[in-house]
C-alpha cells in the first residue's frame, strides 16, 4: 500500500486543483475574450468558455511541485527537477501561445512557428530522440525527429479537440497507459509526471464531457499534448527499437492517427484541386469536418456515444502497449495483432473519406491529358518491372550468374510482344477485364518466345528453364498487369467509397434494383461532385429470392419490394432511385409513398431523372447527349414513359461529347 500513496497523493492534488480552478477559469473567460463563439464548423449552438486548458496547467504542475519537493523528491526516472525546469518553461510559452490563439484566432503558421520553437527549447534540454533511443543519430536526423515528435503529438490533441470530452478523456487515457508503461519499467518520477496530468484532465472532465459548459482551448489540447511528448521522450525503454517505437506512439494512438488522417486527407484534396486546376486547393493546415469524431457523429452516434467509442478504442490500443512493454516473448505478435485489428475497423469504418481522396488522386492523375512524357513513364516502369523479374530469377532464384545476352532475351522480347499489343494506346481505369486478361496472355506469349531464345544461348538446364518461365512471368506480371489492375480497382473502389461515406447534408438512398444498370449509377456516381458525396447509398431492393441479404457491388439487398415501406421507417430513407423497369402496378405503389415519407424518386435509365407521384418525369439531371442527338429526342428513346410529356428545360441542353 506504500507503494501507491504517492501516485494516490499526487493524482487526488491534480484532480482537485482541476475541479476547482476550472469553474473560477470559466468566469475569468468573458474579461479575458475567450469565449467560443457557434458557427458551421462548430458542434454547439451556444457561446461556451474555452479556458479550461489554463486550470488544467495550474493543477499539473501543482501536482508536479509535491513530485519534486514532496517527500518522494529524487525517485529514479528519467525526468528530474531540471527536466521539469524546462517542461514548466516549454508549456508556458505554448501556453501563451495557445491563449493568444484563443482569444485572436492566430494564423495556423504562426502557431506552427510557435510549436517549434517549444520544440527546439526541449531539444536544447535533453528531450531528444537519440536519448529516447540510445543510439547516435546524426545532428539533422535528430533535431528533425525531435520537433517532428513534438509538432505530431501536440497537433494530434489540438485537432481532436473538436468534440465534448475528446480531447480531455484520450488526454487522460494516453496518460494513464505511458505511466503503467514506465511503472513497468520502474521509472516512478516519469509516471507521476503523467499521473499529474492524468488527474487534471479527469478533473476537467467533470465539466467537459457532454454537455461541456466549458472547453480546454488551444491553451490546453496543446499543453496536453506537449506534455506526453516530452515524457514519452524521457522514457528510457530498454528494449528493441520496434518496441521502444511503437509503444509510446500507441498510447497516443487515436489523437495521433486522427491528425495523420487530417494530413493525408487535406493533401490529397489539394492535389485534386492542382491537377483539375479549379482554384479551389484545400489548405492543409485548414480546418475541416472530417475528423474522427465527425465521422462518428455523421454516422448517428451522439456526443456521448462517439466520446465512449473513442474512449473504448483508445483503452484497446492502451493496452496492447502495455501487453507488449510487459511480455518479454511474442510482444512482437501481440503489437502485430492489435495493429491488425485496428487497421481493420479503420479501414471499414474510418478511413472511408480519406481511401476515397487517395482513388481520385489516381484516377485524375492518369486522366491528364496524354503526352511524350507519360509514354516514357509507363514504358520505364514496363522495362524496370521485367528488369527486376529478371534479377530476381536469376541471381535470388536460380543463384546464376547471367550475361548481357541474357538480359535483353528476358527484357527485351516480352517487352516487344506487348507493345505491338498497343499497350500505351489503352486508357487502363476504363478498361474491360478482358483487356487485362489478354494482356496477361500476351505477357505469356512473350515470355515463352524468350525461354526459346533462352534453350540457345543460355546453358541452364530444361528444368531450370521450366521454372524461370514460371517465375520471371509471375514477377513481371504482377507489376506491368497488376498495376494497371490496381487503377480498374481504383476506379470500382472510388464508386463504393463515393457512395459510402457521407456528410450531413446527404441523402439516404435506397436503389431499386440490383441488375447491370445499378451498378451502371453506381459507376458513373464515382464521377460527381470530386471533393463531397452527396448522398449516402443505404443498400439495394429487389425481388430476386437468389439475392435476398446478398451483397452486390459492395452494398447490401436490403430486402424485396414487400419490405420497402418498413425498410424506409427504419433507415429514414429519403431518396429512391429506379434501375430497372417495373411493372406499372408495382411504380404506382412505390410512387404513392412519395409524400407520405416526404422521398425524392428518380430514375435512372443512363440518366438521372426526378419522378413525381404520378409517374411522369420532371426533367433531367445532369444529362448525357449524343452526336446529332438533342436532349428531347434523347429522353424520348431513353423511356417511353415520357414520350407523350413535354421535357422541361430541352430548349436549353446543349449537345455534350460522347462519354467514354
């Protein structure tokens, strides 16, 4: 029991200095115009205090004062009394920083400069990335790891702190799960560092968590996470570099994949935005709606629910550091089995916006117009692909040494065999997978003119022959026919993801229908509105018994026509979409629940178009054309349903070029 009275001691002088300088801090907010303000990028409606991070500085380092001249002063650890010197200088600085930023709402770059040179006063005190890993680094490598490391974790909390209890709770999490892993490591002044800062933000919690009556502020998600940082630096780990790597950043997991997310997100949108040339690049140091806790909100979860959830998965990935600081065996496999389970629920349930983004970095990159420039590219990576086959095969494989001869047989005649297949001639993201497939064949044909070529000027063996056949075309295959695959599967890809992810501002749609023309929409959904989707596909309809609760094209049969009014209740359904044609009976019915459930209902037969109750069509959306076609002649022979009705706006559509 002695053992705990100092953690005890310290964690209780933090948590109650929190709970009773936060409500003094939230009537000093108004005088010192720190006050947040509603708007569109805001979760609350009404104006609430953004001081609280300045009580939960006060009550750490308060805490921090019994650490160093309490009774337990001069433990081991890491972190001593000048340590703390320069912690208390650094997060003073960066707290004027982020209260300046509060009250004025300071350029991002400016706080970025301030941040680094918080950062930069640190490296000068010890807290370095060589010390953290006991081995020498050059001077650059290690200035530049140190502020990286500082810059990550203190903007991987600032950006978290966008909802109720986000940052404050992940900040406590974090906290608590580096201290269990420097007890582990018998380094008590560094966890109680932590276990101070732990207790302020439980303390502040008690006023943040929804409904927040107040906010941490920039002053204090940046003190948290400048905190963490400069700790988990201190840490002596003792173990291998993966570990000593890996565990710090786990218990700062969620914060710091939200911010990588953010990045990786805002860049690939203003990438986008350069190669269409719009003057719309989005700022990667700007602001957003696509953060984590935004995900989780958009996807029906209150306040408290996504604050839980991030909570949940924050005390996952706690755990499995500490699991991994504690094994002395297989803590590789138990960091590789967390991180799986992870990057699964990312993957399926995250990352959705930012997967998106990356699709349509590729798609409109290869879109450009083609040039000398893109031709030379696609050939040196044909040639470099069969290049690296041939090595492999020969030196890895086979353990043989081979000539000039050699190499321009294994290059050279496959690379021919394909390129008078008119390989550079074809747009491969809008290709057919029979493409592909004699493409591959073709890849073949040329590999096996070489291995002929092969039985006369090589002295190997036909056995040994047989299997650099084999190998050199798997090798060669995967990157001339696999890369070009990967941009088809980017485009399919790109088509769920775009009817996947959503916004606030989306429409529920259901599809009516699971045929070829569904998937057609879907397609050709990929191609709208390149930076939002504007709707969010629910799942498919139909009658097919053979398809009930099957998944087509990535979504979900829903279920039959029968069930279409109960499976509009329960998902609040507010669009249909027709793919395919039904019999009269079935549309009037379908039609009829128009203004009953307030629907939008279009069809869609290669275009979009609005349906009113009675059946006739309102217009067209977004409309194709064709050569020598207009847009009334064209709605005309695309659905006889309206080919006694007068096509609203046809005097103003205008001729379009064929799609691809």
């Amino acid at each position: 029991m002695g053992f705990l009275i100092k953690y005890i001691v310290v964690f209780m002088i933090s948590l109650v200095a929190s709970w009773l300088l936060v409500p003094v801090a939230k009537k000093l907010a108004p005088a010192l115009g720190m006050v947040d303000e509603p708007d569109d990028r805001r979760i609350h409606k009404t104006p609430i205090p953004r001081c609280g991070g300045i009580a939960v500085f006060i009550a750490t380092h308060l805490a921090l004062l019994a650490v160093f001249f309490g009774p337990w002063q001069n433990l081991s650890g890491s972190t001593q009394l000048l340590d703390w010197a320069f912690i208390l200088v650094g997060s003073t600085v960066l707290l004027l920083v982020g209260v300046f930023d509060d009250k004025f709402d300071m350029r991002a770059w400016f706080k970025l400069l301030g941040q680094l040179a918080v950062a930069l006063l640190m490296f000068f005190g010890g807290f370095t990335f060589e010390a953290f890993l006991h081995i020498q680094l050059p001077f650059v490598v290690n200035l530049g790891a140190t502020l990286f490391w500082f810059v990550l974790l203190i903007n991987a909390f600032n950006l978290i702190d966008g909802m109720d209890g986000a940052c404050a709770g992940l900040g406590m999490i974090a906290s608590a799960g580096l201290a269990g892993m420097l007890l582990s490591l018998h380094q008590p002044t560094d966890a109680l560092v932590l276990v101070a800062l732990a207790g302020a933000c439980l303390g502040f919690l008690r006023y943040n968590f929804n409904p927040a009556s107040v906010f941490l502020g920039d002053c204090g998600s940046m003190f948290i996470g400048f905190l963490l940082a400069a700790v988990s630096l201190k840490a002596n780990v003792k173990q291998s570099m993966l570990v000593a790597l890996l565990v710090p950043l786990l218990a700062v997991g969620v914060p710091v994949f939200d911010v990588l997310l953010a990045v990786w997100r805002r860049m690939g949108r203003k990438m986008i935005s350069m190669i269409k040339d719009d003057g719309l690049a989005t700022k990667v140091f700007g602001p957003d709606l696509d953060h984590i806790h935004h995900k989780l909100l958009r996807n029906g979860m209150t306040q408290r629910k996504a604050a839980v959830a991030l909570y949940g998965t924050a005390i996952f990935i706690c755990v499995v550091a500490l699991g991994a600081t504690a094994m002395n065996d297989n803590r590789a496999a138990l960091l590789m089995i967390g991180m799986i389970v992870v990057l699964h629920f990312v993957v399926r349930q995250i990352a959705q916006v930012e997967l998106w983004t990356t699709t349509q970095v590729v798609l409109q990159g290869v879109h450009r117009p083609r040039n000398l420039v893109g031709l030379l590219v696609a050939i040196f990576w044909d040639i470099s692909c069969l290049l690296f086959a041939t090595y492999f095969v020969f030196s890895m494989v086979l353990n043989k040494p081979f000539s000039l001869l050699h190499l321009a047989v294994c290059v050279m005649i496959p690379f021919a065999t394909i390129y008078f297949y008119n390989i550079y001639k074809t747009v491969w993201t809008r290709s057919r997978v029979s493409q592909l497939l004699v493409l591959l064949l073709q890849l073949v044909a040329g590999e096996a003119l070489a291995y002929v070529a092969l039985l006369w000027v090589s002295g190997l063996t036909g056995y040994e022959l047989s299997i650099a056949l084999i190998l050199h075309t798997a090798a060669a295959g995967i990157g001339i026919v696999g890369a070009r695959a990967a941009l088809r599967m980017a485009r399919d890809l790109s088509a769920w993801l775009r009817c996947s992810i959503n916004s606030d501002h989306d429409l529920s749609s259901l599809i009516l229908g699971a045929g070829e023309n569904a998937i057609l929409y879907l397609r050709q959904a990929s191609f709208e509105d390149q930076q939002k989707a504007p709707r969010k596909v629910i799942g498919l309809i139909d009658d097919n018994p053979a398809l009930r609760h099957k998944v087509v094209y990535g979504y979900k049969v829903q279920g039959n026509f029968s069930e279409l009014e109960e499976i509009i209740k329960k998902n609040d359904i507010n669009e249909l979409i027709f793919t395919h044609h039904y019999s009269d009976k079935l549309r009037a019915e379908i039609l009829a629940l128009q203004s009953k459930y307030n629907l939008l209902i279009r069809d869609f037969v290669f275009v979009l178009r609005d349906l009113k109750e009675d059946g006739t069509c309102q217009g067209i959306v977004k409309p194709y054309s064709m050569h020598d076609l207009d847009c009334k002649n064209m709605c005309l022979k695309l659905d006889d349903a309206c080919a006694n009705q007068e096509i609203q706006e046809a005097d103003e559509c205008q001729p379009l070029a064929v799609a691809d």
